[in-house]
C-alpha cells in the first residue's frame, strides 16, 4: 500500500489552515501544502504532486467541487483520493460530494486531535 504523505490543503480562512495545518503535520506528520483559493490549488497541484486532496466546500470563487472537477481534468489529478471539509454534512449532501468523486467527507469545525486520524482512516480504506 502507498503511504499517504502529501497533502494539498484547499481553505480560505486563515484561522482554519492554521489549525488543520498543525492538526496534520506536528500531530499526523504529512507534508501540507496549503491553498487559498482553488485557482491556486491549480496552480500548484502538479509541482507539489499529492497523495490526497482536502478540500473545502464553500470558497469565494472557485468552491471546493469545481475545484476538483478542474483538477479531475489533469492527467496527474484523475486519480489523487479527495476528501470535502464542510458544515454541511446531512446524509444527501454527503452522498451529492461523493458523486462528484470524493471519498469521503470532514465534518466542520473538525477536531484538530484527530483529523490526522481520520485522514489516515479514509486513505486506508481507499487503498
């Protein structure tokens, strides 16, 4: 099985990186690389080259499902495992963010103790 290491972390409240930054790398020990928008997450999915993509629902602009769609759309990202971070999390909701390919879906506020957890649960059942 390959290990999850790299993840690109698509968020546009500050407060919110921060604490899932430190949430996966001091405590889950994966390499974040860190979006604001999803124009940037485009901008540099193929150079960081993840594993998984965390992805926020609702961003101005571009929000977290046509960022995947766009990403889908490059040879490199067809394959990468995403997951959605959202409020929004009633069972036909999570279901509408699973068609659209994500594997799974974060409950926010997320608990930055175990998030890396649940990261690591989901890219194990994914593999």
């Amino acid at each position: 099985m390959t290990t999850l290491k790299k993840i690109l972390y698509v968020e546009d409240e500050p407060d919110i990186q921060v604490i899932a930054q430190i949430a996966l790398e001091d405590v889950g020990g994966f390499t974040v690389q860190i979006c604001g928008s999803g124009q940037e997450a485009l901008e540099v999915f193929e150079s960081f080259a993840p594993d998984m993509l965390l992805l926020d629902v609702m961003m101005p602009g571009m929000d977290g499902p046509s960022t995947l769609k766009a990403i889908r759309e490059h040879p490199q990202g067809r394959d990468i495992p995403a997951l959605f971070m959202t409020a929004k999390v009633q069972l036909s909701e999570i279901e509408e963010y699973k068609a659209l390919g994500a594997v799974d879906v974060i409950p926010k506020p997320f608990d930055p103790m175990t998030l890396a957890d649940q990261v690591k649960a989901v890219w194990q059942q994914h593999h």
